[in-house]
C-alpha cells in the first residue's frame, strides 16, 4: 500500500498548485510509503505518491501512464489477480511498461471508463487522470480498506489518504466538526462521510468521486457516484439446497483462493495471530499454500481475562511457526494514546487499538512490510454476542403482531437512564437501517453517555440529528433481506469500515509502514457468504457456525469451538479516577471549557465516582465508555485543534486561532445541565462568554 494526495482548480483558469503545496502534502504522509515518491503535475491538477514497494520493485514508480501517457494514476492498495488481469489485457493488445498492479488501472480505464470498477478486485484507493476526456475519478474500494479523504475549498478540490495531508497543504484550516463527535459518541466509530473536521469528507467504501474538468474557462463539476454497495439475497431465495457439507467444502475452496491470491507479493508476507478462530484459520491456510509455517505476531494483554497469547500459543504450536509476541498492559496503553490519536486522526475509545499500533510497529522492526488478518469473518458470519442476544429476544415475538421484544427494551431502557424521549430516538435509527436491528442495542448503550457527558449547547446543537440517516443505507434493498443479514450489514458499514478498517486497520498499521491484508474481505468469500443461509451464520447460540465446521478439519477442535473473545485492552488504563498529568490536565475544568463539548461538573462527578460503580454492568459500561469518549476527544482536539490543553506533542499550526464552542453555546443562549445529570446530583455547568 501505499499513500496518494492531490490538488484540483475547479475553476477552470488551469491554476497551478500553490507552491510546494503537494510536496508538503506528501511529506506529511511520507509513513504511508518510505521507499519513494512520484509527483504529477500538469495545468490545473497535481498528483503525489508515496510509495511502499510490495510488487514490481524495481519499476513501480508512480504515477503509472497508458501507453500514449494520456492516463495516468497514482495509486493505494493491491490488485490481487494482477497476474490474470495481465493477460487477460495483454491478450487484447495492452502492453506492459512496468511489473506492478497499478498499471491495470489505467489499461482498464482505456477499454471501460467507470464501467471499469467491476474489473478491479482488491484493496484500494486512487486518482485518475484523462487528459483527452478532462476526467479525474477519485474511487475507494468495496469495504473500505483503504482510506480517502477529500474536501472542497472555493475553487480547489484536495485529497489525500490521511487528513494530515490536506492540513499539510496550507490550504485547509484544521476546524472541528460536532457531527463527527457525535458519530463517535453513537458508533463508537467513525464510519465517515462525516469527520471530526469540519468541510472534509471521507469517500464512503463502494463510491467515487467524477471530476469534469471544465473548458474554455468553465468551472468543473463534482458528482459522488455508488458503483457497489453490500447486497444479499431476498429473504428465502438464500442457497438451502446445498447441505451444510457441500456448504462448508465450497466455502473452504473460497476462502483458501483468497489467502493465495493475499500471499502474492515480491517481498514475504507474514500474518497476525490471535488465539480466536478468524486469524487461526488464515494462519492454517498461508501456512497450507506456502508449504511452510507462515511467520506470525501475537498480542499479550498482560490481564490474565483479556489475555490470549495461551490460544495463540496452541495454534502456533499446532501449525508448526514460532510466534513473535508483543506486551501490552496499561503503561504501554498510555505510552502509546497520543500516538494512535494522531495516526488516527479522529477520538479512539477501543483502546486495544493502541495494542495493534505496536503489533504494527514490531512488525515493521523485524523488516516486513506486509500482514494477513482476519477481520471480516465477523462481520458476514453473525461473529458478535448482540447478534445472539437479538436472537433470544426475537422468540418475544412469537405471536404475530405483538412486539414484545420492543416493549420489554422499552421497560428496560430507564435501567440504564435512558429518559423516556429516548426510545423515539431508537424508532427513527431502526426506520433509518430498515427494521430492528442487533447493533441498536449497543449503539444504544453507547449513546447513553451523551446524556452524562454532553455539555447543553451540543445536546441541543445534535438533538435533532440521528447519525444512522446519514450513512446511505439502501433501504429499499435491506428491508426485502433477512433480519440477519440487516445486521450484518449495518455492522459492516459501522463497525467494520469505521473501527476495525480504520483506527484499528490501515490507520495503525501504516503508521509503521505495514500493509495488512484481509482474506475475509475477498469479493468471492463475500458473494458466497451472502447466499449461504442465516441458519449457517448464527446457529442458534453457535456464532461463525459454517467457519467452524471448516476451522475444524485445519486446527485443534478446542480453537474451533472457542467462543468469541472481543479483543480489547482495558478502559481503566487511563487510571480515570486520577490518571496520570495528561489525563488531568485534558479533563481539567479549563480544558473542558475551552472545547466547550462536554460538562466539566459532569466529568469530575463520573471520574470521582467510577470507583463506587459495579463491574460489567451497563451503567459502569455507560460511564468508562463515555470518559474515555471525552478523553478521547480531548485528546484529538489538543493534537490536530489548539495544543494548548495538555503538555503533549500537538500537530496544531502555531498562531492559528482555535474555533470556540462556547460560541456555538452563546448562539443558542444555553445553560442548565441535561436531565440525567440532574438526576445524578450533579451541579449544572455555568455558561461562560464566548470569547
């Protein structure tokens, strides 16, 4: 992979880029790609890559031309049948100048233009330019692997694979955006378009971006265009004529293509080792098709209930490779926050992304630049324990037309202080992904923190908003599925594209150079995993239950079986209660004030009384969630906003004047606190004047 970023005049007088503005913007992502650079620039346009050379070493510069050098693409991510794809485009007079996949791009684009997104398979993420046509395409690829951030300033359109790109530029001012704050306080994610940066967009997976570059002085036009979305059967039309063996052998067949075509690269390729069945099972089949034991990293959480390096140990033993372990406990979790906040470059309430962003690290130090994983099987295979508890509550709803399933969540709504205006909250996000839906209950859950944290002017400022309708589900589509695959897909919209891809995928990983690959993420395992029927998904409380059945015939049966552990790192780290300085001085009064997001009085209640709250109960969950949240936000605001909040590093441009939210408070002449602090006993926050 690597890392891309450009500048574009929409206006139509062919304006140079500012003067080193794409050269900065590349250095800010040098990370991305050590090995080398590539800069196009032409009237009106410039193009920068940074490259990590994982295949065609030696010619893979970019930008990448056609043959006449009127296409021309700077490129992210891999072409996993770059070697088919080849001939098949050699067959019909397409000649080759270099031997990396990023020259498919623009063979396929001569032959296709934006028909061409159903030939390329893979991860990525690029620009293309077509000088003849005066067309620039922007594209992301299906689910969302590989980043692109883009936004529009007057006359100039910018993007770039990280956002610290853009800020790079001179041309983007670092504004925060509540809305992004208020996904993450919902989602526990950022699954974009919104960020926490005002006026800059992520490009949602399965879309792109068309540019008409306009003549004769006539400005350009931006269209956002879908050429994929995430698709399922019609509810009973999924494949229940095949028995669960035929199931399991063709899904085995699948799945062992996808590590085969993931193991091609010029450089070696290692995996990621957990002790749960997803990354055991990669593990089994790289190892299967290189005819040796693939080399594998492991996480050791040093609590002895979130610790799997045993698991790990079993496999690795089983497979015949000898794990390369990594530590992380609570100090390595704190030393490494600020670090993860800015490779992120949004809040990170899972803070076991800090232990990935060492994983990454020690990958990187031991000279690889390329990892399998196994994300993904959860998603398309009903992997998490809310997908069981809306199993067990749906049987409520054994009489037809009586939802007792939704009367007993609207009783046990008030245990966690949900007031009562909150159950028409959840009625529009369930209007919003097509019907009831297992994710509601923990997006839920996390939003309860809104109630204890959020200052009055961003209550009343997201009263009105539900984060779900922003997202571009296609309702249409996803009311005709089965109730399963609904979850499914709204987990892989949110969950998947806005947590683990992201803050705990491409974002931690190329922070230390390291390409990480994803097996479950093929296009064929997920076209055959959609047909495969509900049942083989969740059956009844056995999760994952085709993956199991094949987990079996390559890894020892107590892995196969192993209940889903969720890998996290532990919220106490940060010590809450006290903490160590940043913390203090992040959630101090003053700095709470100055970002104006969250209720000073509030935070100081909820630190002082964490201690006194019962372990692994939805409240003490509310509460470490939603201090984390603020820490979180805190954290990024002093990194990327004004870095006068704490004494740590901070990337926020010296002289440049924060944006105040008290502004923002002043405007709609709030004060009081909100009703679930009131209950609590907590003091209401005092307005202050805007500055």
């Amino acid at each position: 992979m690597c890392g891309i970023a450009g500048i574009i005049d929409l206006s139509g007088a062919n304006r140079p880029a500012p003067p080193g503005a794409i050269q900065a913007m590349a250095e800010a992502i040098y990370h991305r790609g050590p090995d080398e650079d590539g800069f196009l620039e032409r009237p009106g346009l410039a193009f920068a890559s940074r490259r990590l050379s994982i295949v065609g070493l030696a010619d893979g510069r970019q930008p990448i031309h056609n043959e006449d050098g009127s296409i021309s693409v700077v490129f992210n991510g891999e072409l996993f049948d770059y070697p088919e794809m080849r001939a098949e485009l050699e067959g019909r007079g397409h000649r080759f100048a270099t031997h990396c996949d990023t020259e498919l791009i623009p063979h396929y684009w001569e032959d296709h233009q934006e028909e061409f997104f159903s030939h390329l398979r893979g991860q990525f993420a690029f620009a293309l330019w077509d000088s003849k046509r005066r067309r620039i395409i922007l594209a992301r690829d299906r689910f969302g692997i590989c980043p692109l951030y883009w936004t529009q300033q007057g006359d100039w359109l910018l993007f770039g694979s990280e956002i610290k790109a853009l800020l790079a530029s001179g041309m983007v001012e670092a504004k925060p955006d509540p809305r992004g704050i208020n996904h993450l306080f919902t989602f526990y994610a950022l699954p974009g378009p919104v960020t926490c940066f005002d006026g800059v967009q992520l490009l949602p997976p399965g879309h792109y971006l068309r540019i008409q570059l306009g003549a004769n002085g006539e400005s350009g036009q931006v269209s956002e265009r879908v050429y994929w979305q995430i698709d399922f059967p019609d509810r009973g039309q999924e494949d229940y004529a095949s028995s669960g063996r035929q199931l399991a052998d063709r899904f085995e067949e699948t799945l062992l293509g996808s590590v085969t075509r993931r193991l091609r690269a010029d450089v070696p390729v290692v995996s990621y080792l957990s002790g749960g069945v997803d990354s055991s099972v990669v593990v089994a089949l790289a190892s299967k098709v290189r005819g040796e034991p693939i080399p594998t990293f492991t996480i050791r959480i040093t609590r002895p209930d979130l610790d799997e390096s045993q698991e790990a140990s079993l496999v690795a033993r089983h497979i015949g490779t000898d794990p390369i372990v990594v530590t992380c406990g609570q100090e390595e979790v704190l030393r490494n926050y600020a670090a993860l906040i800015r490779a992120a470059e949004g809040p990170v309430i899972d803070t076991s992304c800090a232990a990935l962003l060492m994983l990454a690290r020690e990958v990187h130090k031991h000279g690889y630049k390329v990892a399998l994983t196994g994300e993904g099987a959860d998603e398309w295979l009903a992997g998490y324990a809310w997908h069981k508890m809306n199993w067990l509550i749906s049987w409520l709803d054994i009489i037809p037309g009586v939802p007792l399933s939704q009367w007993m969540r609207r009783a046990v709504a008030p245990l966690v202080g949900a007031p009562r205006s909150a159950w028409k909250y959840r009625q529009r996000a369930q209007a919003a992904v097509g019907g009831p839906n297992a994710w509601l209950d923990i997006y839920n859950l996390m939003s309860m923190s809104k109630l204890h944290f959020y200052s009055p002017w961003m209550m009343k400022l997201m009263e009105d908003r539900s984060p779900f309708e922003e997202l571009g589900f296609n309702l249409d589509r996803m009311r005709r599925w089965h109730p399963l695959n609904r979850e499914l897909a709204v987990g892989a919209r949110i969950q998947l594209a806005g947590l683990l891809l992201n803050a705990k995928g491409d974002r931690v990983a190329m922070n230390s150079s390291v390409e990480t690959r994803y097996p479950f993420l093929d296009e064929e395992v997920f076209d055959y995993l959609a047909k495969v029927p509900p049942r083989w998904k969740l059956r009844g409380l056995r999760d994952k239950a085709l993956l199991r059945v094949v987990a079996e015939r390559w890894l020892p049966r107590s892995i196969a079986r192993r209940r889903k552990a969720m890998f996290r790192a532990p919220f106490d780290s940060f010590q809450l209660e006290h903490g160590p300085e940043y913390v203090g001085e992040l959630l101090s009064t003053e700095s709470l004030r100055r970002t104006g997001y969250f209720q000073p009085e509030a935070v100081d209640h909820w630190r002082k009384s964490l201690r006194h709250l019962r372990r692994r109960t939805p409240q003490r969950a509310v509460i470490e969630m939603g201090l984390v949240g603020v820490l979180a936000t805190q954290l990024w605001y002093h990194t990327f906003i004004d870095g006068s909040l704490a004494d740590l590093p901070s990337l926020a441009r010296k002289g440049a004047r924060p944006v105040s939210s008290n502004r923002h408070a002043a405007a709609l002449g709030l004060a009081g606190g909100t009703p679930a602090l009131r209950s609590a006993g907590v003091p209401p926050a005092q307005p202050q004047a805007a500055e």
